[in-house]
C-alpha cells in the first residue's frame, strides 16, 4: 500500500513540474505557484488546481491523464488568461513542444 502512495506523490509532483514549465514558458511575470487541491474526477484525469503570485484571482486549474502527463489542458481565470505572452496568444504551447525546444537549444555533448 505504501508503494503506491509513493506512485501518487512522484506523479503529482512531475505534473507540478510540468505545469510551472508551461506557466513559465507561456506567460508573463510569473513568480510563485500556490497549489490548493489535487483530486481525481470519475472520467479518471486528475486535476491540480493552485495560483500563481500569492494571488488566489490568478488561479487555474490543470488536468493531467494519467497516461500522458499534463500538457496545458485546463482552465484558468480571465485574470490569468490576461498574462499570455502575446506570441502564445493564439495558441500557447505544450509541454511536450517546450521540453522539445529546449532540448533543441541545448548544446549538443
């Protein structure tokens, strides 16, 4: 029992990682994330819902499936929406698409 407790953390906490990435990536001005709920809806996604900057106005909430890991699917309010840089405005990018780039980026040993 406790092995999978231990699943269920490291899962968590790659999704965390994963959605600063994208917030970082996408957005403008984000410091500090403030996670406030995890739980698991009947569909079997799991959801994180948390905000950014110590402020609860800036929230969002982040759906990850279990299979895929999250990749920017999730909602987020108008407040937050307003802090998309303006060439992800249209379209922001996904997790899979930054770890891609930035594996582009890096030099090559």
């Amino acid at each position: 029992m406790h092995h999978k407790k231990q699943e269920e953390e490291a899962f968590w906490a790659k999704q965390k990682s994963r959605i600063e990435l994208f917030y970082h990536y996408n957005y403008i001005g984000i410091n500090s994330f403030t996670y406030t709920k995890t739980h698991k809806l009947p569909t079997g996604t799991y959801v994180i819902e948390g905000y950014v900057n110590d402020n609860p106005q800036l929230s969002f909430n982040a759906n990850a499936d279990p299979n895929t890991n999250f990749e920017g699917e999730g909602g987020e309010s108008a407040e937050l929406s307003e802090m998309v840089k303006p060439q992800y405005a249209a379209q922001t990018k996904s997790v899979s698409q930054i770890l891609k780039e930035k594996k582009k980026s890096e030099p090559s040993k």
